[in-house]
C-alpha cells in the first residue's frame, strides 16, 4: 500500500526542488508586474500549500514548506536591498505558512490513508467473496484442497500445507503449496489438532516448529490442519493470517458440504443396491429349490435299498447331481458378488488391471465351462490399464458369454470387443444368435422374476448382477438386438477412478 | 508311491467336508490325520510332523493366516491354503506369509491331487541342473541371463530380465504382486500401486509368449499375482 502511492508522487527532493524554482519564478514575476514582493505572499502560500501535500514523508513536507519561503526572503533582501519586511514580519510568516502546510498536508494524508484503507478492505472483501463462491462450487476435495491452499499462500506469501487425519487419527499430508513440498506433519500440526486452536511457531504450544497450524473447524469440531511455513517473517504482521484464519473457516463449511454431497449420493447408490439385493434374494429363493430338488431326487434314486440301478442309469444320476451343483455354483458366486457390492460388506477391490489379463482369464474360465462356444477377441494392441475388480468384471463377462451361449445356435460364435475411448473403456460381447424381443429389451437388467413353468435357470439374475457390479464400479452398461442378428451386451467402465 | 505314504494334516472345520477331503486323500495313498480347530492343527503339527498341511482359512478358534505366521516361525511344512471365492486379500496374505498354494473353495479331487502332488515335488531336492530352468520351449539359463524361446534369443529388457528370472527361481508358486514389487524394485517400492509390474508383465509377455490371450509359461492368478508354468 505504502509502496503504490509513495510511486505514483514525486520524490520528496525532486518535489522540493520544484517548489523551490517556482517560488524563485513567482518573486520574479510578481517583482516585474507589481515592483513590490508583497503581493506575492499570497500566491506563495497556495503554492506551499498545494506542494505540501505532494510528498508523504513529514520531513520533506516542512522542507516543502520552508525551503521555498527562505529562498523568497532571500531574493527579496538581495534584489530590493530595502527593508520591505521587518524580522518579526518574516517570522510571523514562517510560523504561519509552516503551521497551514503542516495541518493541510496531515489532513490530506490522513484522508488519503482512510480511502485507500477503505478501498483495500473492498478488495479483500471482494477477493474473499470471490474466492468462498469458487469453494463453493468446487466438485472434488482435491479441488477444493488445491485452491485453498494457493489461496492462503497468495494472501500470506508462506508455503502452505494441509493435513488431513487417517482412520487411526494420525495426520497425512494431503496437499501443498507450492506443489510438491515435502512437508511432514509434527508435533506442531498434532497439537493443533488435539486442541483446536493455533500451533507451532509463535504459540505457546511448539514454538520451536518451523510451521504455523490452524485447526480448520466447523461446529467445534477439527476436521485438518493448515501449516504455513512462516520462517522468521512471523508474526511481523497479522494481518494476512487473520485473512487466511477467516478463509479457513470458508474452506470447513465448503468441506462440509462436499462431504454431504458425497453421503447423498452413497446413500443414493446403498439403497438402490439395498433394492436391487431384495428383488435378488426373492427371485434366487425359487431358483434355488429347483436344482437342490434335482440333486435330493437323484441322491435317494441312488441309495434306495433294494432296488438296483444299472450303470447307465447310475452315471446319469451322477452327472445331473454334478451338473445341478455346478449351476449352483455360479448362483452362489453370483450372489456372493452381491453381497459384495452392497454396502455392509467389504468394499471392491479396485486395482488398475491390464484388460488383456482379465480377458486372458475369461477366455481360461469359458473354455473349461462353455466348450461349445468359440469366443473371438479383438482389442487395441497397446497395453490398456483399467481400474476395476478384477474377478467381478471377470464374472460379468462370463455371465455376458453364458446368456450370449443361451441365445444362440450351437455351436455358438461369441465376439468380445474391446475398445479404449477418451475417458473410458467398451468391452462388448455379441453374439449371432436369435436375438432378444421387444420385452425382454424392456426388462433387460431388472431381475426375473419366477415364471411358472420356466425350465431354463433364471436367466436375468446374471444380467442384474451385472449391473449392480458394473455400477459399483462407476461404470455403464447396455444391451441391445444388432443387425442382421443376434445381440450385442456393452459395459463401459471409466478409465479414472471416480471418488 | 513307494515307501511310508506322506502324511497329510487336514485342518478344516466343516466335518462333512473333512469327511470328503479324508476320503479323497486316503483313497490316493494319503495317510490323513485331522484337526477341528486351530489348537487341535498345533497340538498335530508338533506330535505328527505331517509332510503337508492343508489349511482352512475360517477356523473357529484362530485366523488360519495366524496359525499359518506361527507355524512358520520353526518348520517349512509345505502348507496348501484352503480358502473361499473372493477373499483375494486372504490369500495374498497367505501367500506372503509363507503358504505354499492355495486353492479355492469349491474344487475337484483331482484339482486338490495335482497341487498337492505339485508342492510335495517341490519340496523334494530338484536333481542338479540349477543353473537352468524350461518348460516347454521356454528355457531361461541363469548362469548366462539368457531367455529363449524355441530356441530362440528373447531380448528382454535389465528389469524384465530380473523379473522373468525371479519368478521361473519359484516354479509352480503363486508370487504375489507385492511380494515380486519388492524383490525387484526394493522394499521401499509402492506395492499398492502395482501398475510397472503389470506393464513390465505385459511387454514381457509380448516377447515370450505365443499368444499373450493364452499365456503358457507366466500365469496370471487373477487379483494375486503370477506364476511360472512348471515342467510337466
């Protein structure tokens, strides 16, 4: 502030110098017009004062003030070498226009400060405004956590970090500015959050530390920690920090409100998977007794005393209990993935995986459970790298080529395509069978419910799943009759994992 | 199988499954003992000294991968892990606690002969020869640092090269990503993050394999790591 206006004026000798020369102008004008140097006292005073609120500093200003005065009664003793002003007179001036240039100068200055005072404060106001409005409408933490970082590094001009506790309480560095500052939480930042108030460097608590911390609080309640890497500067003017504390307390709510954001849309997620389970477990309870029927029948077929079966008779009872088991199975693993999906259960496993792996093991596990099916691959030829569970996604896809198996003519022709976009990544399973009707494309994801007389195992159980998984992962999916024929299922999964 | 027969120590809650599991294995030339709990495997490990362990993760008294930390303090018994679909962190943490193999819930008798058979093998003195490994037409010479297939060199890259070399050292072994992380790249490396494995995996599999859709000498254990192919 001081620094702006004290460039936009002249240098206090340059502005003394000017005075100077123009009262030394003034006495000749007024000398050649009027013969007498009285008349010019008055023009010099205005000069005075008007040059004495040209410079700040309050030496300058009486130099302002005086210097061109004593100029003026110089020339006049030397040039007239009368006795036009007696030594009282002269002092009486002096005293006079010292005392009128002083008082003017302090009053312009004083409202000058005032103004520029006000003015600053309407910048802060509107920079802090502007800048609760940008949290506000950040979308991501990391986001919100960028910009108030640089914000406070702006205002404060210290390298600025943030800490955020884990699940055990400890602090982690989440984020810093400048970037990629390697500053570690210490006693300081502990303190500060274990009592809620400043820490660190010029606090009573820490004071040895190199950082000064501020809790970032809502409702009492410490959420992170802010450290400034302050050096020596502390606590020269606190200012910025009163700034960057009130910014803070922007930066809580902000956090807060993202963090309920996040808890309506997980609970948006919860109960639509909490809905999706009930339709699941009713339907499945159907499924499952027609198998276990098959497999008790065969069981007491097997041990009836007395009555003797031939081998034929016995190895096909033994096969229809193996294959009713398998289906199980794949029910159960079906259903395990639901559980695991939902919300109580563990969380996926989400790792960055290379597709070419995941389909290598798909190819594998269809091989050895749909032999009749003949699967064509085709992907890019570059390593693709997608974030996902890799067993679940594995499981979709064998539950895509199941269905596509079902629906098509044996030996059934099965296309896995997969294809890297922008933001994400499409792996489609297309099949040339007979495709699906009007209602089944209606009612494509929605779990089947039991019909009576329906032989085949509930078929829509598997396309349900598939949802629920592929929307645990953040991802899409679609199916749809292609031409000539058969169906194609598509999934689409995002390349950047989506917190 | 001549000679004493290898014992086995089956330790599983589930006593029908026990029941099968003793069944399976005694018809095979097994001699089989049993234990219901954690304490009972404990008590049967010291008295028995059996020639494998096949351990049931979910056991009512203990965790087994405790039981498995512990057992590995004083004595290599070969252990073959037992554990359920899904619970891939249980058997990553098997696994880098010293398991042998695992398999998984449910499987075949002769699935559960063959690894048995394939752990008890290792176990055994490989006849000289150490310096090399092939299956098929894989053959990696560890004393030259040489890789080729049919026959043929295979320009593999210093970290590729450390790789392949570590994983044909553990023939037949599930190493896991963490585990292979931090003998290659130090035990400071993010093993959370095992993305240079897998590109590193992916280029090596390129220059190795016939068909990298159907990989034949580096297996991929979904979510747990890799594993080299053994001879036949």
């Amino acid at each position: 502030m001081k620094k702006r206006s004290r460039r936009r004026f002249l240098a206090g000798p340059y502005t003394v110098m000017l005075a100077a020369l123009l009262a030394v102008l003034l006495f000749f004008l007024i000398q050649a017009i009027f013969h007498s140097a009285v008349y010019a006292l008055l023009p010099l005073l205005f000069l005075i004062l008007g040059f004495s609120v040209a410079t700040e500093s309050l030496f300058w200003r009486t130099a302002v003030s005086l210097l061109p005065l004593l100029l003026f009664f110089l020339l006049e003793q030397v040039w007239s070498r009368s006795e036009t002003f007696s030594i009282g007179f002269i002092v009486y001036v002096f005293v006079l226009f010292g005392a009128a240039s002083a008082m003017c100068g302090q009053v312009y200055w004083r409202m000058r400060h005032a103004r520029d005072a006000s003015w600053e404060q309407y910048l802060k106001e509107q920079s802090a405004a502007n800048l609760n409005a940008q949290l506000l409408t950040a979308s991501t933490m990391d986001e919100l956590c960028a910009l108030t970082m640089q914000s406070i590094y702006n205002i404060t001009e210290c390298p600025t970090v943030l800490f955020f506790p884990d699940e055990k309480g400890r602090l982690k560095r989440r984020r810093s500015h400048p970037e990629g500052l390697l500053l570690y939480s210490g006693e300081a930042a502990e303190a500060c959050f274990r009592r809620g108030g400043p820490a660190g460097r010029g606090t009573a608590w820490c004071e040895k530390s190199a950082l000064y911390c501020l809790p970032v609080q809502v409702d009492g309640k410490t959420l992170a920690v802010v450290g400034l890497l302050t050096g020596d500067a502390y606590p020269a003017d606190p200012q910025p920090l009163q700034i960057a504390e009130s910014l803070l307390l922007c930066f809580a709510v902000a956090m807060e409100r993202l963090s309920a954001i996040e808890q309506a849309q997980k609970n948006l997620m919860e109960k639509e998977l909490e809905h999706i389970r009930t339709d699941f477990l009713r339907s499945i309870s159907h499924d499952l007794r027609t198998p276990l029927t098959g497999i008790i029948g065969a069981c007491s077929a097997l041990e009836q005393p007395g009555v003797s079966l031939n081998e034929d008779a016995r190895r096909s009872l033994v096969n229809g209990i193996g294959q009713e088991a398998a289906w199980l199975l794949q029910m159960v693993e079906n259903l395990l993935s639901v559980t695991r999906v939902g919300s109580c259960a563990p969380k996926l496993k989400i790792s960055s995986e290379p597709v070419e792996e995941v389909l290598a093991e798909v190819l594998e596990k269809a091989r050895s459970r749909y032999p009749s099916v003949r699967l064509q691959i085709r992907q890019p030829e570059e390593l693709l790298l997608v974030p996902m569970d890799p067993n679940l996604i594995v499981q979709v896809l064998i539950n895509l080529i199941d269905n596509a198996s079902k629906y098509s003519p044996s030996p059934a022709v099965v296309e896995l395509t997969v294809e890297e976009r922008e933001r994400d990544v499409q792996i489609s399973v297309a099949d040339f069978g007979k495709g699906m009707t009007e209602e089944e494309l209606s009612s494509l994801f929605e779990p089947l419910l039991p019909r009576t007389g329906d032989s085949t195992h509930g078929m829509g159980l598997g396309l349900s799943i598939c949802k629920s998984i592929i929307k645990a992962h953040g991802g899409s999916i679609e199916g749809k009759n292609r031409k000539p024929r058969g169906a194609v299922f598509t999934i689409t999964l995002p390349k950047e994992e989506r917190l | 199988m001549s000679g004493v027969p290898p014992t086995v120590l089956i330790v599983e809650d589930e006593r029908y499954i026990l029941k099968v599991l003793e069944t399976i294995l005694t018809s095979d030339g097994y001699r089989v003992i049993m234990a219901q709990s954690a304490a009972g495997a404990r008590s049967s490990i010291f008295s028995h000294m059996p020639d494998l362990i096949l351990l049931d993760l979910g056991l009512p008294d203990a965790d087994g991968v405790q039981l498995l930390q512990e057992t590995r303090k004083w004595t290599k018994i070969p252990v073959i892990v037992v554990s359920a679909r899904n619970m891939e962190r249980d058997k990553v943490a098997s696994l880098d606690n010293g398991a042998d193999d695992y398999i998984t819930k449910p499987f075949s008798a002769p699935e559960l002969l063959a690894r048995i058979r394939a752990v008890l093998r290792r176990r055994e003195p490989t006849p000289g020869n150490e310096d090399r490994y092939c299956v098929g037409d894989f053959q990696i010479d560890f004393a030259k640092r040489l890789v080729t297939v049919d026959g043929e060199i295979i320009r593999l890259t210093q970290v590729e090269y450390r790789i392949v070399e570590f994983i044909a050292r553990h023939p037949g072994k599930v190493l896991t990503y963490g585990h292979i992380i931090r003998h290659i790249w130090g035990p400071y490396a993010d093993t959370e993050n095992n993305r240079i494995l897998r590109v590193n995996m992916s280029n090596i599999r390129r220059k190795i394999e016939r068909d990298s859709m159907a990989p034949q000498y580096i297996l991929t254990e979904i979510g747990v790591g890799y594993r080299m192919a053994e001879q036949a």
